[in-house]
C-alpha cells in the first residue's frame, strides 16, 4: 500500500508560488493529447485537486490522500459522482470523480484494469468514501494509482456529495465568468493602447504590470528591442541570448510533444502580422493570471504587430531602443554598471572582454543626424547603437561602439563612416564631423568617452576645413584628464570659484562673457580667430577681453591662469 498524506489544513500546503495547473501522468504516456491542450488553456480559471479538497464540504469528511500527492496541483474541470467502473465512456477529462465504491469490483485484476481506464480517460482525480463497499482503501486499486500517476483520496468520514458539487461548480462558474471579465479588461487595455498608437516599450511595462512579472520583447535574432525588468535588472538580461535560445527550444519540443508547460518555463509568443514575424513577446515565470498569462501576451502581441505596421520606418523599434539606452547612459538612469552591460549586450554590442568607445557626430544643418548615423553606422564594422543626442540640436548624435581589445577605428573607417553619414543626411560633406572619446572596458569608462566625444564637437577651425572633420580626445589632453576625474566635487568647486563674477554677470545684465572666454581659450594666442568664432568684431572682442580681466582680476597673457581658466569652462560643461 502506498505510503498515505492526511489532508488536513495547514499539513498539507501548496508550495508557494506554484501556479495551479494540469500535470501529466509521468507514468502513462499515452495520455490523451487534446485533454492537455484543453487543460492548458483552463488552467488559469480551473480550481485544482488540492483547492477542491480545502473546501469546507470536504475537509468536514476527514480526507486522505492515498496516492498522487505531487499531482494534488492538477486542475479540475467538473466534479462527477459515479458509483459503476463503467464511467470512462461517460466523462470527456478533467473530471473528479466522486464515489462510495458500490459498482465497483472487488477482484484484484478488475481493479487495477479500472485505474487504468480512468487514466486514460484524463480523470483528474478519484474520491472515495470509504464504509460502504471498502471499509480500508483497496489496495489493489491504491497501487495501480500509485504506478499511473492518479491522485486517490479516501474520506473517512459520510459526505454530501451534492454539496460537494454544488460549492466545486459554483467556483467553476463564477472562476470563468470573472476570467472572463479579466480578458475583457486586457483586450480593452491594450486596444486602447493599439488606438494611441503607443511604443513598444510602454506596451511591454503594461505586460510587465498586468502579470506582475519581468517582461521582454526581442527581435528574431534574441536581441532585446525592450524590457520592462520590474527592478530586477541584474537577473532578467544576464546572459539574454543563450538563455532565450534555450527556453525556446524547450518551447518547441514542448509544443511538439503537446506537453504542457512547466511552472518554471518562460510564456512566449510571436509578434507577427500579414505572414511576417518580427519578435516574440517574453514573459518570465510569475503567478498566473485570471485571463491568461498566454492570453495577456497574445492581446499585448497585436498591439505591437499594429504598432509595428503603423511605423513608417522598418527600424523603428531598434532605433527606439537605442534611443532609450543613450539617454539612460547620459542620464544614469540605471541601477548598476552591470546591469547596464546586460542590456547592451542583450541588444548585441558585446561588453565582455571588448574595447568601448563613445563617438558623437554632427551634420550640422540637418535633422536627419540620428537616422543617418544609424544608416551609416554598418560602415565602422563593429557592433554598434546609435541615437540622437538627448540634449543637442537635432543635427547631433552618439554612437556606442564595442571594439575587439587591442582594435582601434582607423582615420580611414571613420571618414568612410562620415561620409555616409553625409550622405545619408543629405548634408554636404564639409558639415560633419565625427568626435571619438577614449578606449573604455566599462561602463564608467564608456560614460566618460561618450562626455569626450561630445565635449570635441565644440565648432575649431570650421571657417577653413573641408570634407569631413575628425577630432580624437588623444588631440585634447586637458579634457581627457578632466573627465577622468568624473564629477569630482572638488574640480566643480574649482569651477565655481574661477568663474562665478562671469556668470553673475552674464545672468544680471544678459551678458555673454562666458562664451567669450570659451572662444579665446579655443584659440589661446590668437584673439582675431577668437573674435571670428564669437561672432564678434575685433574692438568688440577686445572689450571684453578687458571686463572679463576686470571681473576676474587676472591678466589673460598668463599661461597658468589660461590653464586654470579652461579647466574651470571644460569641468563647467561636463557638469
């Protein structure tokens, strides 16, 4: 006889976080394979063998689980009271049968053949009062459940099977009616989201939200387009592309044995349209949902696919991506630098092991900069994302580029790069120029490059270049060693103190003594090309030149008050 469980509250209890579903008979495989599709599409409304034995009907007739303990999570589709062995013909699966045992045999053989019947009528489980035909479990009857993976629950005490029922059918309806108001909801949710035209990433937080659940969408080579991580950064992108080729592999052995899905396997769907796929919406293990969590993800998958034929542009959800990653690394909006590293290697610019730099481009009198630097970008030949600055004109962009360690980007890649650039913005070659911060092997260090590159946009010797403009951090060694110290507060304090007359001045009268002195210290020696630059005549420039010695009580003919001086603008504009 099998080894038996008293059900008794508070003895026997649900793991938590165990979603309530059909589990299959690990002994029987030939199990019918549409009661298992039909299963798992209830599962989310269907209450299970263990719920149905907590009820108050139920627990009053002292249960006992004889056998199928680890099955007790299966779900129940109805409850059928039947006193004959000759009841398989008359159920369609999912059942929980109810009975004294009057009808059924005594005979060992007989027995443990009606076992295998129910079984192989998907029966979910077997109730027994015992007193009446059996006054102890019969064993035969116990062991062959025992062997076939079928929940066998004896009462030892007299129970009212109407009532039992009643309460169980009762749950049914109402679980169904209230999951169907559920999908009403998510239907409404996300058409209403499919009419505003939301973006993707919105679409994916409100998945995120409704499951309660981390949520990706990804492209169809496992790059990550948008995530909604709900503050678990460092465990959902980590190592995104194996881990999302492996769950769906386990997906598609699992559709094509028709198993049903495991508590711990990721919910997936495609997101596809008119024949053509672009992704997969990606929800991790979580609680189920009254709707479905494979129904919230279908409604969420036709926004997308809507949104995504809306989008006049192809790349419209790789460049939204992008966007959102560069101006959460300007911003430093994220939690850690490896969780920054995840995404950025979740969305295909490798980190590990690899050289980062920080490019910002210019086409200057366009406003195509972002879509042009993204059009040329396949020109530097490495992994790559690309954005419009968030800050800067229109004309203006950045690149985060992932080098092999050791690589360096030749003057020879980046004029092939800037020329496609131009060409793309539909902007003369002579107007783009191309800036390159230091080499990094972090996140810190990308951060500070992309603060580099962006500082060499500042407009030296525009009136007599011609062709595209590269500039390297190498070529600036103050700014280099500036951003190296980051946002020391000691080099804004220095700021502060060697420029505060100006910009008092400059906020009291509407002045622009802060940008002069950013000319002439762009051009230290040469106050004709710092007028030129100022936009200023030579006698005007002069006079400012004066009020600012004035206001700072320096002499700008001193090397070292010029060095500290462009220390104090360069720190100013990294702040």
């Amino acid at each position: 006889m099998p080894e038996r469980h008293s059900f008794v509250e508070g003895r026997t209890e649900r793991p938590d976080g165990d979603s309530a579903g059909s589990t299959t008979h690990p002994a029987h495989p030939d199990l019918d394979r549409a009661a298992k599709r039909q299963a798992v599409s209830r599962q989310a409304v269907l209450p299970t063998i263990r719920e149905v034995l907590r009820l108050e009907e139920l627990v009053s007739a002292a249960p006992e689980v004889i056998t199928g303990a680890e099955a007790l999570d299966r779900s129940v589709r109805w409850v059928h009271v039947s006193e004959t062995a000759a009841v398989t013909h008359l159920v369609s699966g999912g059942e929980l049968i109810l009975s004294t045992g009057v009808g059924w045999p005594t005979d060992a053989p007989a027995l443990r053949d009606f076992a295998a019947h129910l079984v192989d009528a998907s029966i979910a489980g077997v109730v027994l009062e015992l007193g009446h035909r059996f006054a102890e479990p019969p064993k035969a009857f116990a062991d062959a459940a025992e062997r076939l993976g079928l929940p066998f629950i004896v009462l030892h005490r007299e129970a009212r099977f109407v009532a039992i029922t009643e309460a169980v059918h009762s749950r049914i309806i109402a679980d169904q009616m209230a999951a169907l108001r559920a999908r009403d909801e998510i239907h409404a949710l996300f058409t209403q989201l499919s009419l505003r035209g939301s973006p993707a990433d919105y679409i994916v937080s409100q998945v995120a939200r409704v499951l309660g659940t981390p949520t990706v969408l990804e492209d169809l080579t496992h790059r990550v387009i948008a995530v909604e991580a709900m503050g678990d950064d460092s465990r959902v992108l980590h190592d995104w592309e194996q881990r999302s080729r492996e769950a769906h592999d386990r997906a598609a052995d699992s559709a094509a044995r028709d198993a049903v899905a495991r508590p711990g396997d990721w919910t997936i769907v495609p997101v596809e349209a008119r024949g053509m796929r672009w992704g997969h919406l990606i929800a991790l293990p979580g609680r189920p949902h009254l709707a479905g969590r494979t129904n919230v993800l279908e409604q969420a998958a036709i926004a997308l696919a809507l949104g995504r034929l809306a989008d006049r542009g192809a790349d419209e959800w790789t460049r939204t991506s992008h966007e959102r990653m560069i101006t959460a690394l300007l911003g430093r909006r994220f939690t850690g630098d490896a969780s920054f590293a995840d995404r950025l290697e979740a969305s295909g610019v490798p980190v590990t092991g690899r050289t980062l730099v920080g490019l910002a481009v210019r086409a200057r009198g366009s406003a195509k900069g972002a879509a042009a630097a993204a059009s040329a970008a396949s020109e530097l030949g490495v992994p790559a994302i690309t954005a419009a600055h968030p800050s800067l004109d229109a004309g203006t962009s950045v690149v985060v580029a992932s080098l092999p360690r050791g690589a360096r980007l030749s003057d020879a890649v980046l004029l092939a790069f800037a020329s496609a650039l131009a060409g793309a913005a539909d902007a003369g070659s002579a107007e783009v120029t191309v800036a390159v911060g230091a080499d990094a092997d972090g996140i810190p260090g990308l951060m500070a490059s992309v603060e580099q590159a962006t500082e060499l946009l500042v407009p030296r010797d525009e009136h007599k270049r011609r062709g595209p403009m590269i500039v390297r951090v190498e070529d600036r060694p103050l700014l280099r060693l500036l951003n190296s110290f980051g946002g020391d507060p000691r080099l804004q304090a220095h700021s502060e103190r060697m420029l505060a007359p100006l910009i008092e001045h400059d906020l009291r009268r509407g002045g622009d003594l802060l940008e002069v002195l950013t000319a002439y210290l762009a051009y230290p020696g040469n106050r004709t090309r710092a007028a030129t630059a100022s936009h200023l005549s030579r006698s005007v420039f002069y006079q400012r030149i004066a009020l600012i010695e004035d206001l700072l009580g320096v002499s700008l003919d001193d090397g070292e008050v010029v060095s500290a001086l462009h220390a104090a603008v360069l720190a100013r504009r990294a702040r």
